[in-house]
C-alpha cells in the first residue's frame, strides 16, 4: 500500500443515514466520525474487525451524537490505549451536551442510544497536526455551524494525496434531503441486510487530485455489545441552545 484507502460507512435510515470513515494505512486504520446508534456502530466496529488492521486513532469532526456517540464501543474494541482527537471547542461541546442529548434521546431510541459517552482525550488546537505514519491529519476550527463546534480535516499521505472530511452543510440540499443527511446517498442500504465481510475501498486519491475520497458501501450484520452503565457526571450547568436541528438526536 502505497497510500492510503478511505471506506465508507453509512448508517441505516433509522440511524439517520450517517457516515462514518475509516481510513486504511500501512499499519493501521484511523476512524474519522463513529455514528449514532448501537447497532450501526456495531456494524462500524465489523467493518473495522474486517480490515484485520490495529486502530491508531479516532478523530471527531464536530460536537453531535451521530458523530461522537460510538467512540466508546470503538475504544473497547482496541487491546491498547487509543486517541481520541477532536479539536478543544468540539471536544468541550461534547462534554457539555452528551448527557443532555442522551436524557432527551433515549427515551425515544431505547436499547439504541449508547449508555455512556466517550470524550476526547487528546484535544487540538486549531492547526494542528496528527501524524500517523505516512498519514498527515490537519485539523481546522470552524466554529458553531452544523453543530455548536464544527471542524474540517485534512488528510495528507506521502504521495501528496489530499483528502477533506467536512461536517455536513447546514442548509437542505435541493434534493429535499433533510439537513441532518450528510449527502444523497447512493443507495439506501440497511445496516443488518449484508455479511460482515471487508468493506470494498471508496476512490484512492492520486497524487493530482484534491477530491474528497467517499463513496457509499453497504452495511453489515449487526450485534448488540454489552450494556454498560451511564457514567457519573455533574449536569452542565446550562443547557445548549436548540434550534431546527433539535428535530433529530443533533
């Protein structure tokens, strides 16, 4: 492997459709955003087992549940420590409104929503770097848009590809999918319809290009992981604005 590989993975409609990406190195998989619900999440940690590769890193685009809520299930599912970078405004979010999203949601999604939350443990500042072997992660504040804390990440490798993972936009696409969607998807498949086998590669960027590296695979077979109890923390002392996107677990 020359550079690296990005695969995606897109949660079911219930799960709201999320994607999350890993990206395949020499000698690891780094997880760019771990999605919402248990059983996508699950299915995220199959294709992760199917890669057959350690986990380096997560990283964490923005201060949401649908992207934060499975870095958890994927920390446990590592035999060694793993960072989990996010910069400091999102990771100060997260810490501010996880226990408020999981006290409005988990009335409504049961058995689904994860019982305890994982915060960043390796907070950065606004350009900073993680280097993971031939892999270059650049990260950039954008402040409060899609989420109460966005960022963009840059990815570099060693033959000058360049991939950008983004937070998706806030405005409904013309499409008429809702602002919760990351993208139209190519296909909507569910996320317990197929074998957890080793996903298929999205585009490999060459050294010309500037694209974000994503396409749409199928999901896999899904297990429940171990409930776990919710850890104990003091209530945020304000509860964070809502606006439209309060509609769904955002």
């Amino acid at each position: 492997m020359t550079r690296p590989v990005v695969y995606t993975y897109q949660a079911a409609e219930s799960g709201l459709l999320v994607n999350s990406y890993l990206v395949e190195g020499e000698s690891g998989i780094v997880v760019v955003d771990t999605n919402l619900l248990v059983s996508d999440i699950a299915a995220l940690r199959a294709r992760l087992r199917a890669l057959k590769k350690p986990l380096r890193a997560i990283l964490i685009t923005h201060a949401h549940p649908d992207h934060f809520n499975g870095a958890l299930a994927l920390v446990r599912e590592a035999d060694h420590d793993v960072p989990v970078y996010a910069t400091k405004a999102v990771a100060t979010a997260i810490e501010q409104i996880a226990d408020a999203k999981r006290a409005q949601w988990s009335p409504v999604y049961g058995d689904e929503w994860p019982a305890e939350t994982y915060y960043p443990n390796s907070p950065l500042a606004d350009g900073a770097q993680v280097q993971l072997d031939e892999m270059s992660f650049t990260v950039r504040e954008v402040g409060p848009a899609e989420s109460h804390a966005d960022s963009y990440l840059v990815l570099t490798a060693n033959e000058g590809a360049i991939i950008a993972f983004t937070a998706p936009p806030t405005a409904t696409p013309a499409a008429g999918w809702p602002p919760w969607t990351p993208s139209a998807p190519t296909s909507q498949t569910s996320a317990r319809s197929t074998p957890a086998t080793a996903p298929q590669p999205a585009q490999i960027c060459s050294p010309s290009s500037a694209a974000t590296c994503c396409t749409t695979a199928s999901s896999s077979a899904a297990w429940p992981p171990a409930k776990t109890s919710s850890r104990t923390r003091p209530s945020p002392s304000s509860t964070p604005r809502c606006g439209p996107s309060c509609q769904t677990p955002r």
